[in-house]
C-alpha cells in the first residue's frame, strides 16, 4: 500500500477543500491516487465545502461561555435559519466559545487552528468546520469572538440564539443579569454618554441641524435646539442614562447604585449585524428565464 504523506492531503485539501482526515482516508481508498482520491471525496461530499465557501453566512447563533472570571462572547454564521437548529451546528458554537474563554487565540485563524473533534472531523476546529460544511451543505464561519479575564465579574444573557450580552461588573450579580438582558432589549451603543463614538454623535447632530433649519428660527434658538437634540439622543443611547427595562421610573444608573454594583463594560452581539444579505428578484429571474427560452 502507498504511503500516504502530509504533503499529499495538504494538495488534496487544497483542490477540494475538504477536511484533512477525510482527505487522508480518501487517500488510503484511493492507494494513493490523488484523481481517484478526488473522485472518492466528490461522491461522499459532493465537493460541497469548496462550493459552498464564497455564499454569504448571515444567519446563525450568538453563544456564550463561563467558567468564573473568564469567559467567551462568540458569533458562527451561517446561510439559513434551518442551520441555526442543527445539533451539530450547535455544539460547535458552543464548544469554539470555549475554546475561546479556554486559550485566548489571537483571532479567527488562531481559534480555527485549536485542537477539537466532532462528528468524525477534526483534528483541529477548521477541520471540523469545513467537514460540517460537507456534511450539512451550507457555508458557516466563525464571525467574531471576544475572550473576558480579568478582575471584574462576568454576567450574561442570551436572547434566544440571535443576541448575546455579557456585562463586566462588581457587585450583585442579579442586578448584573438584570442589565444584560436590559442591553439585549434596549441596545444602548456605549456605557455612559462620555463613552458614544464621536462619529455617532456627529451623525446625529447634523441631522438636528437639518430638523432645526427648516423651523425658520432665530440662529441662536436654532442652536439650542440642536444641543437638546444631541443631549436626548446622547441619553436615549448611553446605558447608564437609560430607562431601566424591569422599572421605567428609574434609570439604570439609579438601579445599579440601590443595588450596589457597578458596571465596567458591556459587550453585544447580534446575529448578522452589517452582513448584507442577498435577496433575490424572484420576478426578475422568472423574466430572465423566459426571455433565455424565447432567444433559445
């Protein structure tokens, strides 16, 4: 029997982009045959992964992890909703979030590169990724992660699968709880008003300025209608300034000062959020389908 080496399920993986160990057994059935090896991975995945690889994942799950002061925020996409209920799917979601809150990888890559196996893929998390993509049919990527450890608390909350929060805080961990869900709920952009991004603010006071123009109003009443704009916009978005979710008479702020905790930080994800998804013209294509058969 030929030897199968690294080097030939490296040029394997790299024409079918099929997982490594598939890829190796493939090689084996094949006795080394790199065509036939090519062939044996086709009828299995049907090339799936390599075809799947460049269609848009904007669906997909939010999934967190715990373990005492560190812990891990993470996003995996995918291509439909369907996906988003697949155990295995799942189960890699969370076991990356892991991985995440476990080794601290530098980015995507480095997270992709760490050991794990499922579902007879593996040894790595990107050979179980692009071995799922076979295996289900769908493209999935890891989106973004973010990795918490340190000397503040942890607390989060998952609305369903589509959003994820976790707070940093000191103090109660019931109120902290209580905040995340408010954040998953209210979607405030930054902790304080001090904290909202410049380019946010700018933003929203030249819209203000456009509103107050068209009132025909004296330059300086024009002016203090666009500061009171910029100030109830600036509270409407910083968490600490908002109506608190669970009691509207009192702000956030005021709910975690009677309960003595403080908050840090918070951290949001939301399935999706600025991938641009793709929406097909059904009345278009059928227009085009027709057209191709009348020119036919």
């Amino acid at each position: 029997m030929a030897a199968i080496t690294a080097s030939m399920v490296g040029e394997l993986r790299a024409k079918t982009d099929a997982p490594m160990m598939e890829c190796k057994k493939a090689l084996s059935e094949a006795e080394g045959n790199m065509e036939k090896a090519e062939e044996i991975l086709r009828v299995k995945l049907g090339n799936k992964a390599g075809k799947a690889a460049s269609r848009v994942t904007a669906e997909g799950v939010v999934t967190a992890y715990r373990d005492g002061d560190a812990g891990a925020l993470l996003e995996v996409n995918c291509e439909t909703d369907f996906v988003t209920k697949n155990d295995s799917f799942l189960a890699m979601a969370q076991a990356a979030a892991e991985l995440v809150a476990k080794h601290n990888p530098a980015d995507v890559a480095a997270l992709g590169a760490l050991p794990y196996s499922q579902d007879g893929f593996g040894p790595t998390l990107e050979d179980v990724r692009k071995g799922l993509i076979g295996k289900i049919g769908e493209n999935m990527s890891f989106r973004r992660f973010k990795r918490f450890g340190g000397s503040a608390k942890l607390a989060h909350y998952l609305h369903g699968s589509r959003i994820g929060v976790v707070v940093e805080f000191e103090g109660d961990e019931t109120a902290a709880k209580d905040v995340a869900m408010h954040v998953a709920a209210m979607k405030p952009v930054a902790l304080s008003s001090a904290d909202v991004p410049p380019e946010l603010i700018d933003k929203e006071r030249s819209i203000a300025q456009q509103k107050a123009a068209e009132s025909n109003k004296p330059a300086d009443i024009v002016a203090k209608m666009v500061d009171g704009s910029v100030q109830k916009y600036l509270k409407e978005v910083s968490l600490l300034n908002q109506s608190f979710v669970k009691n509207d008479k009192q702000t956030v702020e005021q709910m975690l000062k009677a309960a003595g905790t403080s908050v840090k930080g918070f951290t949001m994800y939301v399935v999706g959020e600025g991938i641009e998804k793709k929406t097909d013209d059904f009345a278009a294509e059928v227009a085009a389908q027709v057209a191709a058969a009348k020119s036919a």
